[in-house]
C-alpha cells in the first residue's frame, strides 16, 4: 500500500532540531519521532464529478409519462455535496448541454432546478454515442475516477436505415468505449423500460466498472437513480436505526431524505429537545423540499443527541452528514466475478486525517458484511479488532463468500458510543459467461426456445473463445452445435422443438485469456419441457397446474382412498355440479332454439315457393316427400294462412309476366287438381295491375323450349319467343316430360322471382304484357276480365268430370281454342 505524506513547516524545523542532538539522543527514539510526525493522508475520498446524460427522445412519453426524470434529476442536485462539480446533457437526435458543468454550490443548485424543468421527450431519434462524446468532452476534475449517468429507453438510432443504426452501434463499441476508459470514466446505466438495448448498456457499464440497473417502470427509477449516484458519489451516512439516528458534535449539516411509506401521510422530525419539526416551519436552520413520494430535509448546527422520525419510511431512506469526523473506505469494485476474494479497508478520519491515537480506536465497535440481494443472513460478516488496533489506523479484511452471481449489499457500521458513522456499497458479482434462454415465437409462428450467451470478464476476448451447445432430445438423441458470435458480440441459437417432452442443454465455453491462461466453463440449467398444451393454455391466459414430485404418491393415495369410499360432495363441488347443470341446460336450450329457428325458416321458404311454383299439375304429378311430414302438419295447423296472397302482398302490385296468365289447353284426367287447390294458389285479382284469369301450370318447361305465337289470332301480328330462366332449373332440378304443346305464353315461377328481385324492370315488363294482351285480345276491362275469369273457373269444373271432352270456349268471345296452332316440331 503506497501513502502520501504530509510534512508542515514545524516538523521540518523540530526535526532539524533533533538532527543537531542525534549524538545525545538514540537511534530508535529519532525514528519514532518520524513516524509520529509523518502521518499518512487518504487520497481515498476525492471530490465528486457527475455528468447525467439524459434521453428525451420522443418514446419517453409512453415509458416515463409523469415525467419523473425531472424529479431524479434534482434529487441528485440536492445530494452531491458542495465543491464537487456536475452537469447535465440531453440527447433525441442532437445533443444539448442543459446545465452547464461546474462546481456545485447554491447557486449552481438552484440554476440546475430550473434547468431541470425543461426536460421534456421531443426528440426524433436516439444518439446515445453522440452523447458520450459530448459529455466526456470535458477533462475530469476529479483525481479519482469521473462518473456519468445514462438513462435510455431506447435503440442506438440515429437514421432510418438499419445499416446506418448497426455501424453506430459497432463505432460505440470499438471506438467511443475503449476512448472513455483512458480517460477514467465510469458509466453507470439505466434501462427505462425493457424495449432499450440491454446489451449494450451492460457492455458500457462493465467495461468500465459501472452500474447497471433496469427500471422497467417508472416508479423504479428513483432507486435505480440513488443505486448509481451511490457508486458515483458515496457519502457520509449516520446509521438509521428504525426511524432514530444520533447527531454528534462533530457533525455540521446533515440532510434527510425519507421515502414515505404512506404517501398520504406527512412526516415530521423530531429532536433532543423534543420539539417536531415540519415542513412549511419557518427556520433560517431548515430547509425542507417536500414531493409526492419524498422529503428531503436539510438542518444546518443540528442538535447533538438522538433525532427521530415520525411516519412510517419506505426503502432508501437514508441519512448524510458534513462533518469533520468521516469514515472512509478504499474504494470497491462495482463488478467482480463469482468466487472473487476482495480486500476492504476503512479508516476513522478527523479533518481530513486519519485517526491512529490508540486509546481512541480502543473504544470503536467497527462490524462490515456482506449480504444476497434478497436474503436476511449475511454472505459474510466480520468484526475488526480495535482492541489491538494497527499502527497507521487503517483496518482491512478480506472479503469472500461471493459463491453465486446476482446483486450483493456491503455495509460497515462504525459506533464510537458518542457517535457513528455507516457505509455501503452495491456489489454485482456475475459469471465470465451468462446464458439465458428465452421463450418465444418466430417469424412463421412457430415455438422457439433461443440461447442467449453474453460475456461478462474483460479480461477475455470473443475471438479467442469458442462455443458448443449439446441438446439431448425427448428421444434419448444428443445434438451438438456450434455457437457463432453476432454482431451485438453475443452468441445465440434457435432451437424450434419437433417432440414433446424433456430438452437438456448444456453449454461448453473454452478459450485463452489476456493473460494467457487457458479457461474452460461448462453453463448448466436451461433445460425446458416442451408441452404443445400448456403452452397453448398460457397463450389463453390460463394458469398451469403442476404437481410437484414429492405430492405425486400423497395425490395417488388420496385419489384410491376415494374411489374406495364414497364421499359427499363439499359445497364448493356442489356449487360446481350446479354451476355445470346450468351450463348444460343453457346449451341444450341455445341448441333447440336453433333448431326451432332452422325448421321455421325452411317452413317459411317452403310456404313461399309453393305459393308461386304450385300448379295443378306439380301437385298430382309429384309425389309429397314422407321426410317432411312435420311440416306438412304445421301447414294443417294453419290453413287461414293463404301463400298466393302473401307472395302477391310482396310484390306490392307489380306486373307479372303474361305466362302466369294463359291457360293450359290440354288436360290429363291424373293433371286434374281440386278446384280449391288452384284457388288456394291463385293471387288475388285487386293485387294485379293487369288481371288476367289464371290457369293450371305446366310442370317444367326445358329451356330451349321456344314458343311459337304465330298462329295466334292477334291484332299486332308479333312473333316474340320467350326462353325459362335458367333459376328455374335450380329451384326444382327434376324435369318432368312434357307430352302435349303448351300454349306460348305460360310463365314460370321464377319469372315472378325474377319480378321481385328486379323491380326495376317493370316498366319494360308492363309494356311487355300489353303487347301481349293486345296480340291476344286479352286487353278487357276490369268487369270484362272478372267475367272471363269466372267462365274460365267453370270450364275447368266440366274438364274434370269429363276429361276426355276438349273444352271449347270462347272465353267471353274474345279467344277460339281451334285458332291455335300447335307444331310439334317446335316441342322439345
């Protein structure tokens, strides 16, 4: 261990003095005297030097939306003591000085408090080695170490092209990082959120000793804030003990800051004389600087004795003091691998001197340990001797017990019954190499598990190590890869699981280091279990049930004991059974509605299609189908209920075509149908624009049937032909022969439909039907056409008790039936 030593003006004359009587006194008292006089002094505690770099680029407003960078910033403002220099940087895609560097006192303070307000989240892109360089462009004042503090949420991104953003990230790296080390740089890190590039964040911590942390929200990054200003700027702390600290009379200032438990609830300090203190008292003594989730209280010439706090104080709080009586602590690293053995040494200084008087380290009470993040027993613990104190004042220890990697809290409290004094320290151990595996899809949606391998040590380089992963499949098969490095300076693998089952991996790491030694690691623990079916339950949000090993044979017996006793059912599996009845009634009801819905609707189209494709002859030609006996049965229910004035009342008046109207001129006795059948499917006559009498309909007209209108005895003379819609073939597939000639103009069903579904038609269809009517001298009036409609209803009646007679009417005089002339070569 090298010293400086401090020698004043006085010693040099007293020991000149003691020179020209070296011949009366002895050797040994000259050299005692020149220990006495030269004491050494700690180069340990140097003056603070903070740069915060802080990101505003324009995502902060999704990760930090109350802005809480604002209030971190001033809290640390307020906590870096005086003579120590800082200053603030904020980056998007330029890079601005905010608070100007310089040494902190009250003025700068309250310069940075306004400074601080301004801090918003407008920037376009993320220039964090911008920002480096900028705020390493001032030379460290310190003699020790400088420190900055970087908070991100982001990317490197600097452009919109990718490329661009990759040869950044390399420049940060290999150029930027290398250049802040020489200059003494420490860089500590905060990852708001867990979209910023980790990677890179704990590249730039630990190769220059630095913290790193992750707030994943924000109301982590106030402790996440203190964490990294306590490895930037330790400080003198009084021990709190519950809520009570003692003030001694060596302490000049001390300052408060209490995290409320309760954030409703106001705090209050209390001291020797018993007399509370709060915040909005006026004293030229206190200042008081009160936030939603902090105090932070300052008291100049304290009283000596004990101080308490009322309220309830949350985690990080803490209390700091000037004085002339400090403890000091050689510093420690902020990383160090697993297994690490590390040499703590602390000294008692009084104005900037350490103590080595004897009989006053005799009544010290000096304990340092070590504890896991997370654990109440301590990793280590150790009790210095200060009854056999050493000579120059500086206790040391050596500190192990650092077996497994994570985060590790060292503490040194110190009682010198009329004062005491308190250090701590955030410790991160970690492995050369970390793996970690995560879980996830691809891009073509398939389950992945991908191997992340990150290097830690600084003292190895990625060129010099290789990698294998060994994978043992379900199947009892081994597969060994290997491992390449990317270009985040990571190795990873995809593994994309085909069976199910157990997968065990195991990592082989070998190399050669800076100093030549040969190192092997094996990393175990990230086998995984592939279960296609849990994986999908999680996927929906629902919980996987395990059970574990040792409650498989408890499980067992309690499901044989069961079986073999019948129990009864406890009321929540009552409540269940109830739960699962009513379910069950609930779907077979939806079911059976359904079905009622469905035979409806079929009754419904049924109904409507045989009140327009209905003839006497489709009703004695074909055969009634048996399966639809129900509907038959509700047509039985309902017989007030008319389908021809239905459908009529749907097409609202509109013009049917002309082969509706004309009648059949051949019968057959079996093509005979009812007289009421054919009135039930007649329309009524108010619901037509032109009336026309309406006779039995013919079962199927093929569609290249062509009708011939010649021979008709008309006034026009028009030969039109007319073709059946081919919906007519769909509606009713089956086609039955036709044996004798159809007159021309019967119409089909689905001419009607056709009506309906295009109403826009109509006028060509009653421009149509009135050329008919004229060719046909069928153009009558209303009272001629109701006469002719009734003798065409009787005519009908003779035709079926004598079937073999051939009607001849002349319909009201107008039609002859031997004027048609039928032509066979026409019929198809």
């Amino acid at each position: 261990m090298h010293h400086r030593y401090q020698v004043t003006r006085g010693s040099i004359r007293l020991l000149a003095k003691l020179l020209r009587q070296c011949l009366v006194l002895p050797r040994l008292l000259l050299w005692l005297l020149l220990g006495f006089l030269l004491v050494p002094t700690s180069s340990w505690a140097g003056e603070a030097d903070v740069r915060l770099v802080i990101d505003i680029s324009g995502s902060m407003k999704r990760n930090d939306p109350q802005n809480l960078r604002q209030p971190a910033v001033n809290l640390l403002m307020e906590l870096l003591p005086d003579g120590s220099h800082a200053g603030v940087w904020t980056f998007g895609k330029e890079v601005n000085m905010l608070v100007p560097f310089g040494e902190v006192d009250s003025q700068w303070r309250e310069m940075a408090t306004q400074k601080a307000g301004e801090i918003n989240s407008v920037g376009l892109y993320t220039n964090i080695g911008g920002a480096l360089e900028k705020a390493t462009a001032v030379t460290p004042t310190s003699q020790g170490k400088a420190h900055i503090i970087l908070l991100t949420d982001g990317m490197v991104d600097i452009d919109k092209d990718p490329l661009v953003n990759q040869k950044e990230w390399r420049r940060i790296v290999d150029k930027i990082l290398p250049l802040v080390k020489d200059q003494g740089f420490s860089i500590h890190t905060i990852a708001l959120s867990d979209h910023a590039d980790t990677e890179l964040m704990k590249k730039l911590s630990r190769a220059t000793d630095g913290h790193s942390g992750t707030a994943k929200t924000a109301d982590e990054l106030m402790p996440e804030f203190l964490k990294a200003f306590d490895a930037a700027a330790p400080s003198q702390q009084l021990p709190l003990l519950g809520n009570r600290f003692v003030v001694d009379s060596s302490v000049e200032e001390f300052t408060a800051l209490m995290f409320r438990g309760n954030p409703a609830e106001s705090i209050a300090l209390i001291g020797p004389d018993n007399e509370p203190v709060h915040h909005g008292d006026l004293s030229a003594d206190v200042s008081w600087h009160h936030t939603d989730g902090y105090d932070l209280v300052t008291v100049t010439r304290p009283l000596e004795g004990e101080w308490q706090v009322s309220g309830k104080l949350a985690a990080g709080s803490r209390i700091t003091v000037v004085s002339d009586l400090n403890l000091r602590v050689k510093p420690l690293p902020i990383n160090a691998p697993v297994g690490s053995v590390l040499e703590l040494q602390l000294a008692l200084q009084e104005d900037n001197k350490i103590i080595t008087r004897k009989d006053f380290l005799n009544i010290l009470s000096i304990q340092a340990k070590s504890t896991y993040s997370g654990s109440i027993d301590p990793s280590w613990m150790h009790n210095m001797d200060t009854n056999s104190p050493p000579s120059n004042g500086v206790f040391s220890a050596s500190m192990d017990g650092f077996k497994k990697p994570g985060e590790y809290l060292i503490k040194v409290e110190l009682d010198g019954k009329s004062f005491q004094r308190g250090f701590s320290h955030q410790l991160l151990i970690s492995m050369p190499f970390e793996a970690e595996l995560k879980k996830g899809y691809n891009d073509n949606s398939q389950r992945e598990y991908r191997v992340i391998i990150r290097k830690n040590a600084e003292h190895i380089q990625p060129n010099n190590t290789q990698m294998a992963l060994s994978l043992l499949t379900p199947d009892r098969r081994k597969h060994v890869y290997p491992l390449e490095i990317n270009e985040k300076d990571t190795w990873e693998y995809a593994i994309l699981p085909q069976q199910e089952g157990q997968y065990q991996l195991q990592v082989k790491v070998t190399g050669v280091d800076d100093r030549g030694e040969v190192f092997e690691y094996t990393l175990n623990d990230l086998d995984f279990k592939n279960t296609p079916g849990d994986d999908f339950a999680s996927m929906l949000g629902e919980p996987e049930v395990a059970t574990p090993k040792e409650d498989v044979a408890s499980s067992v017996a309690s499901s044989v004991s069961a079986s073999s006793a019948p129990a009864e059912p406890s009321p929540e599996e009552e409540v269940a059974v109830a739960e699962e009845s009513s379910e069950l009634l609930f779907y077979i009801g939806l079911g059976v509605g359904n079905l009622l819905l469905l035979g409806i609707g079929i009754f419904a189209f049924r109904k409507i299609l045989g009140a327009t494709s209905e003839s006497p002859e489709n009703a004695t030609d074909e055969q009634p189908e048996p399966a639809v006996a129900e509907e038959d049965t509700s047509a039985e229910e309902e017989p007030e209920i008319d389908p021809g004035t239905m459908e009529m009342e749907e097409i609202d008046d509109e013009i049917p075509p002309m082969e509706d109207l004309e009648p059949d001129m051949d019968f057959e006795e079996d093509d005979i149908e009812e007289p009421e059948v054919q009135s039930e499917a007649m329309p009524e006559t108010e619901d037509l624009q032109v009336e026309e009498p309406r006779e039995p309909e013919v079962e199927r007209i093929d569609e290249d049937f062509d009708f011939d209108l010649s021979a008709l005895d008309s006034e026009a003379g028009d030969d039109d032909t007319f073709a059946v819609s081919p919906q007519a073939e769909q509606s009713e597939p089956q086609e039955p022969e036709i044996e004798d000639e159809l007159p021309s103009d019967t119409v089909t069903e689905p001419e009607i439909e056709a009506a309906e579904e295009e109403p826009e038609e109509e006028p060509e269809e009653e421009d149509m039907a009135q050329a008919m009517l004229k060719a046909q001298g069928l153009d009558l009036a209303e009272d001629e056409l109701d006469d002719a409609i009734s003798n065409l209803i009787d005519e009908l009646d003779d035709d079926a008790e004598e079937p073999t007679k051939k009607p001849d009417s002349n319909m009201a005089g107008e039609i002859n039936l031997d004027d048609f002339d039928f032509d066979d070569d026409d019929d198809k």
